[in-house]
C-alpha cells in the first residue's frame, strides 16, 4: 500500500476590495460572514466576507481616526474605538450605530470582549473599563501609574491583562472583589498575551527583549537578541509556539518538554521588508504573516522554515486575521485596500 501524503495548502485569492482609508484594524464576526474594518482616517465599514463575491460599504466613522475593532463573541454586533475618545457599538445585522460614549477624555487606544462575550475591556490613557454589552459601566480599575497601552483576556476569562510601562497587571475579574498581580521588568510592556492552556503569560518589550513568566511560580524568563522593540507576539492555538517579530524574519519558540530556554528558536525568513502584522490559525497548525514587502506568506511551524505559499498585494501589508474556523484570511492593506483569502489544499 503506498505511504499516505500529508496535504499541501496554499491561500487562493477570493476578493480584492477598495477602502479609501489605511486598514488600522479588522474583525470577523463569529461566524465568519462579516468584516468590521477600522480605518485610520476614522471610517468605520462592514464587509460581506462570506459572500462568493464579497463587498464592503462604510456605516460610520470616527472622528481623527479609527484605532481599534472587536466584535462580540456569539452576537451580530461590534465595538469600534478611536482617536476621538469615543467607544461606539454597531449592529452589523443593520448596518448602524447603537451607542457612542467617552470613557476618557483620552483617546481609547485598546478594547476587547471576554470570550463569553459578556463584558467589554477598554484602555484610555491610564483608565481600564469594564462595560456591560449595552455600554453600561460595570466597573472602572484605579488609574494605572503609565499608560494601558494593550489588552487581553485569559481564555476562561477570569483575568484581564494590561501592559503598561514597567509591568504587567493582571486583574481578577470577580464581581465582588478586583484582585490584581504584578509582572514586573524595568521596560515597557508593548503587548499581553496569555498562553491558551493558562500556564504563562508573556509581552513583548520596548527594549528589545520578549519575556514570558509562568503564572503559578512566578518565574520570569526573557529572550534577548531582537532588532528593536519586540510588538508582535502570539501564542499558537495549543500553546505550544509563542511567536515573535521585531523585523524581517518570524521567530517562535518551542514550548513542547522542557520548553524554550537554552533552544534555539525556529526563524521563518522569506519577507524581505519588516513584518507588521501576522496570526495564527484557530484550531490549527498554521501561521500567515504580512509585511511592508506587500507579501502575505503562509508558514507551517516546526514542519518547514520555507513559506508553503506566498501571496503579493497591491500594496505594505497592514495588519492580517484568520476567520474564526481558520479557513480564510482577511488582509488589510496600508493604501487603502481589503483582500480576503481562502485556505484551501492543493
């Protein structure tokens, strides 16, 4: 009987669709039908990514630009912020705004949902809100000593993480109580992110470094060695690869045994300008990258340090996301423009 092969992917392009704005951000519905995508200059549009030929329309807008997109886990809505200070809901079923409101006088630089979708997260300036679906304030955290500059919910969300200047906090998210605790390095935190099986939490520094504690000891480990501020970071679905970019090349360290100290991590090289965004597959093995080479590079991990497929634009890559089944990918383009692929085997 002949040896059975393991498929070959590739992302096969579905549509290419013009956005007069900078793509600052992009969200899929939960169930992969729809787009919400934040532009620089302030627009606010949906698109119908589920389509056999999808389209986009803008429905509103922030004033001096939009900054950040989430939309509400298992619901037909989604949540914008921008440098306007504003926090608006919109229903994607209609197309329209539902509410707009100002946590701070500062602009609202993060927001987040928890994975029940029951609760939203916004940072703005030094202020850590909680807000109930409707908008309504269900907690504010004392002001942090820095600013909040990136967000993040454990997966059973119990915890919220925020990075800001010289530390991690994590806040305990308990109706009765808001316990917090500290990671602390004398750098500042550009990003958070919590390993799906819960054991670590790590961020990526403005000193160059990526550190990573483990949340039951304590024990803070770092990795040295990047071009300059480390702002990308993710962790694998099964947690078992933490990713990292601070330059041309995709770097993710192995956390299967003993983990990733004293390894070598594995260095995906192909991009020949600096990577700005990338993403991993939910539920899957896969990893997409885009960058200001205006390629959009397909990787698989710990099989191959060679892209499986590369993909050209029509112009710098701004920021890449995986459809919630993993099946397509959403590519936002710094000149104005929102490509959509499907995965698909060959």
């Amino acid at each position: 009987m002949p040896a059975r092969q393991s498929l070959s992917f590739a992302l096969e392009p579905r549509a290419s669709l013009r956005f007069d704005d900078y793509v600052a951000d992009l969200a899929w519905s939960p169930d992969g039908a729809q787009l919400a995508v934040a532009g620089g200059e302030g627009k606010v549009a949906l698109a119908d990514a589920g389509a056999a030929t999808p389209s986009l329309a803008v429905i509103g807008e922030h004033l001096l630009g939009t900054l950040a997109a989430a939309w509400q886990p298992r619901a037909a809505r989604f949540a914008t912020s921008g440098q306007d200070g504003a926090v608006v809901l919109w229903d994607a079923a209609a197309a329209r705004e539902l509410k707009r409101w100002k946590p701070s006088v500062s602009a609202t630089q993060a927001l987040t949902y928890s994975p029940a979708g029951d609760l939203l997260a916004t940072a703005a300036g030094k202020v850590v809100t909680l807000w109930s679906v409707d908008g309504d304030r269900v907690h504010a955290f004392a002001p942090a000593a820095s600013t909040a500059v990136a967000l993040a919910f454990d997966k059973p969300g119990s915890d919220l993480g925020v990075a800001l200047n010289g530390e991690l906090a994590v806040h305990r998210i308990e109706k009765s109580r808001y316990e917090t605790r500290r990671y602390k390095w004398p750098a500042a935190c550009l990003t958070v992110n919590f390993s799906g099986n819960g054991r670590f939490i790590a961020s990526g520094m403005a000193d160059g470094t990526l550190h990573f504690w483990n949340r039951s000891t304590g024990k803070d480990s770092q990795m040295r060695g990047f071009e300059g501020k480390v702002q990308l970071v993710a962790w694998s679905d099964n947690s078992r690869y933490l990713t990292t970019c601070a330059g041309n090349d995709v770097v993710s360290w192995d956390f299967s045994g003993r983990g990733p100290e004293g390894t070598r991590p594995i260095v995906l090289s192909g991009h020949t300008d600096r990577v700005d965004s990338f993403a991993w597959q939910p539920g899957g093995e896969h990893l997409v990258s885009g960058g200001r080479d205006w390629r959009v590079a397909l990787w698989r991990p710990g099989k191959t340090r060679e892209a499986i497929d590369v993909q050209m634009t029509d112009s710098e890559i701004s920021v890449v996301r995986w459809s919630p089944d993993g099946k397509h990918v959403a590519v936002g383009e710094k000149q104005g423009r929102l490509g959509i692929f499907d995965l698909v085997a060959r």
